[in-house]
C-alpha cells in the first residue's frame, strides 16, 4: 500500500491541488495523506474557511487522510513550516512517497539546491550580505548565485519551489529516505490575478470566494458544492478585516517583555514592534511603520499574528507533539489501522485526548482552541467558543 505524503494549505482547495493528488497516484502511491494548516495560514491570516471544510474538498477529490499542521508550525517560516510537517509525515512510520508542486518542476536541480544552501561557504557569505540589511531569502539566493551560479540560485526567488527545498531538506536533516517528486505548477503563477487554462492562483479564489460562481471553473465541482454549502451554513469565507481592531486592542496590551519571547524577534526588533504598536491607529499602519528593507511583509504580518494568539519562540521551536487527524475516506480508514502500530506520536482526532496528555500536547492543543475561537469571529456566521470541541472529524466515505 504505498503511501504518499503531500503539504498544503488547501486555502482553499483548487483544480491544482487537485492535479497534484492525480499526480502522487499516477506516480504509484495508493493511499495520500495530506498535512494540512489549521485555521490560521503561513501568511499570517485567517484560513478562507474552516479546517473541516478545506478537508472535506480534499478527501473528496482524492486525498485519504488530513492531519493537521498545529498552529506554531502554521504560522512560521517556510523553514519552520517545512520541519514541522515532514516531522509529522515522518511519525506516521507510513510514508513512503512525498509530493510537491514548484515552479520548476524539476526535482533533481530543487535537490541540489537543498543541499547547496546548507554549505558553509553559502552561509558565510548569507551571514556577510545580511550585514548590509538585505532580507534573508534575498541574500541567500545571491550566496547561492556566487558559488553555485545564477541558474540555479534563481529557483530560490519563486515561492513554491522555496517551499520544496525546504522539504527535502527536512527529508535529509530528519533521515526520512522517500521518493520525492514534483510537479510543474501550471497556469497561473502564486499570487496572480489572472486565472490561465483552468487554473487561478489561491490568492484570486479568496478574493473572490463571495462568488461561488466564479470559483467553479477554477476547483472541482465538488469542492464547489462543499464550498456553497459552507457559505449556506455560515462557514465561508472568512473576513479577516474582521479582527482588524481586536488585533490592535491585543498588542497594545503586550510589554516589552512580552514581544521579546515572540518568535523571530532579533536584532532589537521587538523595541521597533513596541513603538510601532503605540503610534498605528490600524493593523495596516502597523505594517507600514514595522516594514523595512530587512523585514519582508510576510515575515511582518506572521509576527503580528504570533503576537496576537500567543505563539512564542518556544512553541514556534518546538517539534509538533502529535498527530491530530482532521478527517479520512475509506482508504485513510485502513491506513489509520496501520498508523496506530507504527506511529511515533501520540495519535488521535480528539484534541481533548491530545490536551489531557499534558506537557507540549496539552500547550498545542490550547493554541489550537484558543485559534478557534478567535477564527470562529471571521467567519458569517460567528461561531462561538469551543467549536474545536463540539465538531466530529470529516469521514466522506463512499
């Protein structure tokens, strides 16, 4: 039965995620399991729609099992993102294939690149460009340009291939030894707002999510139904707009202290956050004032949202704790027999059961909870608290 490992965000689920999961099966694997954020996004927002409902629009256009990617690995860097989930595919004792889409679509050269950051010449000469301000996936690909050649480093400044080095890094620093492959990323590029042959970028669906209509020719139809049926319930799409003045009201509350223990924070960063905080009049402002060469936007807009849920350093350092299974079909069913002999961590879809574990479990599992609640206030239909623990996990079977 072999197993294949994919990351995502499903945020939200669209025709090339779809082409990605169609690829790990024609490659061979029989069973996909699919490590997926939770509410909250590496971009440092709201997730367009409930976890539940990005998974079902998974599980039913081939996915087989969710598990979700907790939320100090959500929102970090690519790095962090990467190491957390390859961690959890790791502790299934199950994966034996791991799938990813790039810009490139070439994994041998994406391959060399993993390793090629990691050489000490390329770090020592990251260090000495970084000392002139510049941001740190600028100034590693510029390393990487003057020892391994322009070529090659320019793969670096496109997201998704950024992404896929990262994984496959994680795969030789963590001793995973899979059959990775990638994709070419078809269509439209990340973050475009011009769909292109079938295919839009996740940017575009969620700026238009409030026409069900549009988002049709751009995911499968039943992602579609699964998304009209969300929106008919109150679940979709999110407004992050939404949080705007409860974001600003938290972070005026935080000390000095407080923005210290925060992940990211270097070089005095935090005293440009704490004044930043007390002359913005919106989150937006803030963003402004907190952005320089050296900080990129992203980065910047993670650090808010870390701030804001409570994710420190230490969480953001700390290994995922457990496997949290979101939902299965069938397929997952079978493997999730398997997982329970083999699996590294503890392993249940019950936060509570992960919560009374205590330690990093029981902190996790409160971070979770606690993101609910607050995601719960985005959506059209207000959610209240302890949503986490009143809804079952997504068992399309057929």
């Amino acid at each position: 039965m072999p197993v294949c490992g994919i990351v995502a965000e499903f945020n939200p689920f669209h025709n090339g995620h779809k082409a990605l999961i169609d690829a790990a099966v024609a490659a061979g694997a029989d069973t996909v399991v699919c490590v997926m954020s939770g509410n909250f996004v590496q971009r440092g927002s709201p997730a367009v729609t409930d976890k539940r409902v990005r998974a079902k629009a998974a599980l039913l256009n081939g996915a087989d099992m969710i598990l979700e990617l907790p939320l100090p690995s959500s929102v970090s860097t690519a790095q962090r993102f990467a190491k957390g989930a390859i961690h959890l595919l790791k502790a299934t004792g199950c994966i034996e294939m791991l799938a990813f889409g790039s810009e490139s679509g070439e994994t041998s050269g994406l391959i060399k690149l993993s390793k090629a950051v990691d050489d000490p010449a390329v770090t020592a000469e990251m260090r000495a460009i970084m000392k002139g301000g510049a941001t740190f996936a600028k100034a590693r690909q510029l390393a990487a340009a003057k020892i391994y050649g322009d070529e090659l480093a320019s793969q670096l400044s496109q997201p998704n291939n950024v992404l896929g080095i990262e994984y496959l890094r994680e795969l030789r620093l963590q001793g995973l030894k899979l059959d990775a492959f990638t994709i070419k990323r078809v269509g439209a590029e990340h973050d475009s707002d011009n769909p292109s042959s079938g295919f839009a970028s996740a940017s575009y669906l969620r700026a238009n999510a409030n026409d069900i209509g549009a988002l049709s020719e751009y995911v499968p139809v039943s992602s579609a139904e699964v998304y009209a049926n969300a929106a008919a319930s109150g679940l979709f799409p999110s407004d992050p707009g939404k949080l705007e003045t409860a974001i600003s009201a938290h972070l005026r509350r935080l000390s000095l202290n407080d923005l210290k223990l925060l992940p990211d924070i270097s070089e005095g960063l935090e005293n440009r956050f704490y004044m930043a905080i007390r002359k913005s009049a919106s989150v937006k402002e803030l963003e402004a004032n907190l952005k320089t060469k050296r900080y990129t936007m992203a980065r910047i807009r993670r650090l808010i949202m870390a701030a804001f849920l409570g994710v420190t350093a230490k969480d953001a350092n700390t290994l995922p704790p457990y496997l949290r299974v979101i939902g299965f079909n069938e397929r997952g069913r079978r493997l999730l027999s398997v997982m329970k002999s083999k699996s590294t961590l503890p392993l249940d879809s019950s936060l509570v059961s992960l919560r009374l574990r205590g330690g990093a479990c029981e902190r996790f599992a409160r971070l979770e909870e606690f993101a609910t609640d607050i995601f719960g206030l985005t959506l059209p239909s207000v959610l209240p608290c302890g949503y986490e623990y009143t809804q079952q996990g997504v068992y399309p079977f057929s």
